[in-house]
C-alpha cells in the first residue's frame, strides 16, 4: 500500500466514523439529507462522464479520442452508486414528502400517488442503476480491452451503442432527477428539472475530465496531449456552462411568471432567508465566473486556469445541489460540522476509487484505430 492510500484510507475511515455520529448527535433527517445530497453529486459526475465517452463515439470527433480514457476512467464512479442508491433507499419515510403521514390527502401527491409510491420508486432506482452498471461496462470494458486486442470492430459497436444509450441515459437522468430531488417536495414541479440535472452532470463530468487530464499531463502520463486538446475541452465546459444557465434561468422565468402557488413556493423557500445568499452566490458563481474566465481563445488554453475554473465549478455544481436539498430540513442555512464529515467520507473514497481506476489499462485507448490522427490534431 502506497503513502497516497494510507491516508485516504484513514481519512475516509475517519469521515465513516463522523458520517455516522451525525445520524447519532443530529438525527436522521439531516443525516439522510447529506447522504442523498452526495449521492446525487456522485451520480452527476458518473454519469457525466459516461456521457462525454458515448458523445465521443457518435460524433466520431478525432480530437477527443486521445483523451477519452480519463473520462472512461472517471466513470469508475459508476459503480459506487449500487451501495450508495440502496443506502440512499432507507431515507424513503424520513425526508421525501410524498412518504408522509397525511400525504394521501393533499391533492398535488394524490395526482402523483401512482409514480410515487414504494414499489415503484425502488423498481425505477434499481432499473436505472442496473442500466448504468451495464453501459459502463459496455463502453468502459469494452474499449479497456481492446487495447488489447486492437479489434477495430470494437470502435463501430461502440459507435452503434452510444445513441441507444443517449436515449435511455436521458430518460434514466430524468426519472433520477424526478425522483430524488423533486419528488422530495412532491408537491412540487417542473418539467426541465431532468435537463437541469443533466446540464449540471455535464458540467461537472467536463470538469472532472480537465483536472484529471491536467493532472496526468504534468506528471508525463499524457505527453502527446497538446494546448489545443486543453482548448477543446475548455470550449466545451464553456459551452455547457451557457447552456446551464440558460435552463436554470428559463425554469426560474416560467415559474415566476405563471405564479402558481403550488410552484412558487418551492422558489420562494431558496431566494429568501438564509438561502438567499446561497441563490446569489449560485447565480454568480456557476455562471458568470467560469463564462468569463473562459470568454477569451487565449484562457481556453491556459493551464492554471482551467485547473482553477474546473474546481470552481465543481464546488459550484455541489453548492447548486445543496441549494436544491437542504431546505427540506427547514429553515436556516444548515452547514457544520455533520457536511464537513460527509465531504471528508465521500471526497476520500472518491479519490480511493479514482486513485485505483488511473492504474487501469492504458493512459490512452492504444487500440482505437484512430487515435494517431487524434494526437496530430490542432487547431487551425
């Protein structure tokens, strides 16, 4: 065991024993609100990642495929969601409203009761987490062993599988979005909530992609990864950085300007109060800073900050999920020393499960048979 493992090991160890004094000192509630909030931070940056590598394989973009294996490698993440999701399933009758005494007579979850209800909600988590199980290894395994074999064949199936999964990875996000952050506050509800989520997975998954490209690049893992490899994937976390706040912004608008009590209440609970700053650190950090650090040709390019423009949003995309989960524990900003133990948890066996994944197959996808011409790319 190297240095590096020790102390994460310990670290993630101690995070454990916090998470669960937290359940202990502080009660479930703002236990299981921590848990799902990482839990569906995990979930944005897995499948995010499974993304990025199934857009590489339907474009059929050159540029991309010499750095498609550090997304392949992020998306190891996948399979922590399994004991994570069914952990997440006992939070069922203590914070989702819809599981409540009285629930079957307020006419907003009435109209719900038949997506809302145990049976289905489990079958829907298990159906989904078994389909991202499956398109991981599907697109991760398979590419990992063909830098073995070198079967070009490898690279048309992927090609062929990556709309499908499109489709369903849509339809998935959107029930996980649904389910585990509306349906908190059933009463609630908007119909581009799925494409919020999935801008912000997006986001967070480009992120991810450019710190750990970053990383290997400096320590002479990625040597043939250029300034305009970097560029490409800053161009694309800028766009995407647009595209977030363009959906958060138009389901804000719609909401307001209908005014519907049964809508506007669950805005008013986080633009007001101890939320407030929260919404205006929000409004400003997850959209305006990185559109602006990223504006120019010449900042797409620039090393340090798009190290420091990825972990920015990062922490932005983890602040927009607090922003959307806390306030089911009522009013107040409710940040101590129970999230510091569940960020200690979480970004621990995080980096434990990263750490393991960057040892796994090759730095580069060796038996794509385009990967040459991806490495002579540059921009014109």
């Amino acid at each position: 065991m190297t240095r590096k493992s020790w102390i994460l090991q310990t670290l993630a160890a101690i995070g454990a024993a916090g998470v669960v004094a937290v359940y202990f000192l502080e009660g479930a509630p703002r236990f299981w609100a921590n848990w799902i909030l990482w839990f569906v931070f995990l979930a944005c940056v897995a499948l995010g990642s499974l993304f990025l590598v199934a857009l590489q394989h339907i474009t059929g973009s050159i540029w991309s495929v010499p750095l498609r294996r550090v997304p392949e490698r992020v998306s190891a993440l996948t399979l922590w969601i399994i004991p994570v999701a069914i952990i997440a399933l006992f939070s069922l009758p203590v914070v989702f409203s819809w599981t409540q005494p009285g629930a079957d007579k307020i006419t907003p979850l009435v109209l719900k009761a038949a997506w809302l209800n145990y049976p289905f909600f489990i079958a829907r988590l298990a159906v989904c987490v078994a389909f991202w199980v499956m398109s991981y290894y599907l697109l991760v395994g398979r590419s990992m062993r063909q830098d073995i074999t070198k079967n070009a064949s490898v690279t048309v199936s992927l090609q062929r599988y990556s709309p499908v999964f499109m489709i369903l990875l849509a339809l998935s996000l959107t029930s996980f979005a649904f389910d585990w952050i509306s349906s908190l506050e059933a009463a609630w509800y908007s119909d581009i909530f799925g494409v919020y989520l999935f801008a912000g997975a997006v986001t967070s998954a480009l992120a991810t992609t450019l710190l750990v490209t970053v990383f290997l690049r400096r320590r002479g893992r990625l040597p043939a990864v250029t300034g305009d490899h970097l560029y490409n994937l800053g161009g694309l976390l800028f766009g995407f950085t647009i595209f977030w706040g363009y959906i958060a912004f138009s389901q804000y608008l719609l909401q307001w300007y209908a005014d519907l009590p049964e809508e506007v209440f669950w805005f008013q609970q986080r633009t007001s109060g101890p939320m407030k700053p929260v919404f205006m650190l929000l409004l400003i950090g997850h959209f305006f800073v990185p559109f602006l650090a990223l504006m120019t040709r010449k900042a797409k390019k620039n090393e340090r900050r798009l190290v420091w423009v990825s972990i920015w949003v990062l922490f932005m995309e983890f602040v927009d999920l607090f922003w959307l989960i806390s306030p089911i524990l009522g009013r107040g900003l409710h940040l101590g020393w129970p999230e510091l133990a569940f960020a200690l948890f979480f970004l621990s066996a995080g980096f434990l499960v990263l750490k393991r994944a960057m040892s796994a197959g090759e730095d580069m996808p060796v038996g794509d048979p385009f990967l040459n011409a991806g490495l002579r790319f540059h921009l014109q």
